[in-house]
C-alpha cells in the first residue's frame, strides 16, 4: 500500500513563526501537492513538484514555499505564519498513469495564534 | 474554467436509509473522475473511478455513475451505516500533454445518524 506521511497531526505556532510541514511518500511517485482545505472552500492547491527540485504554484501561493530536495519528500514551508494560515494541510502524493489516483497524508491541522 | 460543483452541500439521513450524492462537472480535456470519502482528520481515500467509457461501477454499497454527455455523476449510499458519515469528494482529472490537473469539489458533508 502507499504511504504518504505527514511530519505532524497537529501544530500550534504563534505569528510571525517560520513554520516546516513534511510530507514523505514511499512508493517513488513523481508527483507530489500540498493543498489547505478549509470549511467551506474544499481543498485548494497551494504547490505542487513534478519532480526533484522542481516547484509550481498553485492557486493560492502566496505566504508558502516549498522545498523538494528528494523524490519522497516535499516540504511546505510558511516563511512567517498568520492567524490567515489556520487551516488544515494535505499533503497527496499522485500517479501517473493508473487514472491519477491521488493518495493523501493524513493531514496537518495547523493553528496560528 | 474548470469547475466541479456538488451538490447538495450536507445532508442528514437515519442509518439504513439510501442517499445519493450529485457532482456536475466542466472540465477540459476530460480524463477521469474519481468520488473520494474523507473520515473526520483524516485525508481523503478514493473510493471509485469512472473513465469516459463507464456509466456505472460499485463498490460495495457505493455505486457510482457517469453521464459523460451531460457531465454529471452521482454517488450511491445503499444501506446507509454510521462509518458512512464524512466528507464524499468528487474530483475530476484533465489531462494533456502539458501533464495532469486535479480538479476538486467542495466535497458533501453526509451525516448518518441511528
């Protein structure tokens, strides 16, 4: 089975704090994608790696970066966290080929204060 | 733009009962659309895929449908059980040679209660 994994199931940070989500895959997909989901809104796509060290925006970018150094981790990074960034962050590692199945991390559920 | 709306935005049914959950879609080039369940905190977990070609396919008391012509499909609940409360995500693949776009709904909030 595949596994995506996320670093933390929850995170408390104050504003102004730099603050690293990790995503790990283990089934050397080439496709990984950090997306927030919000009430409301669904998930939306902030970034997304095709592959090693490369990066694309999604929709929503702004305040993110992320960092792919090695094929099974992609990491999202908020350079200096606001209470705008409360939300919950899916990490999903996706197949090509196979119908495109995106496989998910079980999220992050990150509160600023 | 592509667009996936789903409809209706939660729902609330008493276990053992059916439902049916609705997803309309624009999306260019179509690929596949594929109906994900998300348990609370949890992330999503994909329960069916339907291709151009399909109309219908089960998963057990999941049944889904796609009319490729009228863009639209739906998810059936038989026999509604507790565990089938969470979030049902309808999430639509375009494709092309620039590579693969995942286009998500906002998801159903189904509510089963005893």
């Amino acid at each position: 089975d595949v596994k995506v994994t996320q670093s933390s199931r929850y995170l408390v940070k104050r504003t102004g704090e730099k603050v690293f989500l990790e995503c790990v895959q283990d089934m050397d997909h080439e496709n990984m994608f950090w997306y927030r989901q919000d009430p409301g809104l669904g998930l939306r796509l902030i970034y997304f790696s095709y592959d090693v060290k490369m990066k694309e925006k999604g929709d929503i970018p702004e305040g993110y970066s992320v960092s792919r150094e090695k094929k099974e981790r992609f990491s999202l990074i908020l350079e200096s966290a606001s209470t705008n960034q409360t939300s919950m962050y899916l990490c999903a590692s996706i197949v090509t080929g196979q119908g495109g199945e995106a496989f998910f991390g079980q999220g992050t559920r990150l509160t600023v204060v | 733009k592509n667009q996936v709306e789903q409809s209706p935005q939660s729902l609330i049914i008493l276990e053992g009962k059916n439902c049916t959950l609705q997803c309309n879609y624009t999306v260019s080039p179509f690929s596949n659309l594929r109906w994900y369940k998300q348990d609370t905190g949890r992330g999503p977990v994909s329960l069916t895929i339907m291709t151009f070609s399909e109309n219908t396919k089960s998963n057990g008391r999941y049944t889904a449908t796609l009319d490729a012509d009228t863009k639209q499909s739906s998810l059936h609940i038989t026999a509604s059980q507790l565990s089938d409360s969470a979030s049902y995500i309808c999430v639509v693949s375009a494709s092309d040679q620039a590579g693969t776009a995942l286009i998500f709904g906002k998801g159903t909030t189904l509510s089963v209660s005893s």
